[in-house]
C-alpha cells in the first residue's frame, strides 16, 4: 500500500513538472514567434533574459531605450473572458522604471490564439485581485493586475496616442 501511495505521489509530481515544462515551452515559443511582428511595431527589442543585468527571470520580455514589454502567451481568444490580467510585481517594476526614465512606456501584451492585444502601463483603470491556477499539482495565486476587455487594444493600435496618431 505505502509503494502505492509514493508512487502516485511521484507520478503526480513528473506530471505536473511536465506540465509546467510544456506550459514554459509554449509561452518561449510564442515570443519568438513574435518578436519580428513585435519589431515592427516597436522598433529593434532585446530579450531581458539575454541581459546578465536582468536575467533570466526579470519582470520584463523585451526592450529597447523606448519601450519594456511583457508578453503572456494563452491559449483563448483574447476576448473570451472579461478581462485579461498579469502579476502584479510586473506593474510594481513597470513604475520603478518609470521614475528612473520617465519618458519610456511600458506594455503588457497577450498573444493570444486571435492575435496580439495589449495595455499601456496605468493608460487606464485597473483592478487588483488574485488570479492564478492550481492545474500544475500546486496553488499558483498571487496578486494581479485585472485589465477590462475594453481597455486592451489590438498591438497594431498601442502606439496610438489620445489623437489617434502615432506618438
């Protein structure tokens, strides 16, 4: 009975290590697959993780002098649910940022399985709650920033500014 139970408990935990592992895999593949879409938009990007001043776990994808941009891969339609959301500690750097340069923006985006949408940093209201899943085998709730469909923009329109030109 007890080689039972420690082998469930083993298995339970390959599984979902394999699922974590398939879910990482699927948001790095994604940016790549973007990142010349991304270029477009905002000019020539480095990957944060690439950075040995960042590294591999820094709130941020992707930047320039400009632009930080975080990028969240899913697996819905950007629309699909009322709102879309990312972690908060993204929102709390976002603003460390911006008090040593004030004049870069910063975006959270979604690749999404219709597209790429985004928000531009506090362009708009925001609520704080927690989000998360528990499908890996643990609780992964934390603090996030909760963004309203009607808030976030398709990426061809994030540099509009409030006349509707490029700024």
């Amino acid at each position: 009975m007890r080689f039972l139970q420690n082998y469930f408990l083993y298995y339970s935990i390959i599984m979902d290590y394999k699922k974590q592992n398939k879910d990482l895999s699927f948001g790095f593949k994604s940016e790549n697959e973007i990142h010349e879409i991304l270029e477009e938009t905002f000019g020539k990007l480095f990957k944060s993780k690439l950075n040995p001043e960042m590294g591999e776990y820094y709130e941020f994808d992707k930047y320039n002098e400009k632009y930080f941009i975080e990028i969240k891969s899913r697996r819905i339609k950007h629309d699909q649910y009322n709102s879309l959301f990312f972690g908060k500690n993204k929102l709390i750097k976002g603003e460390q940022l911006l008090k040593k340069c004030s004049n870069l923006r910063i975006f959270y985006l979604w690749k999404c399985i219709d597209g790429i949408y985004g928000w531009e940093h506090k362009s708009s209201e925001y609520k704080i709650c927690k989000r998360g899943r528990n499908d890996r085998g643990i609780n992964e709730y934390d603090d996030c920033i909760d963004i309203k469909q009607k808030y976030i923009k398709p990426l061809k329109n994030l540099l509009d500014n409030i006349n509707g030109g490029e700024s």
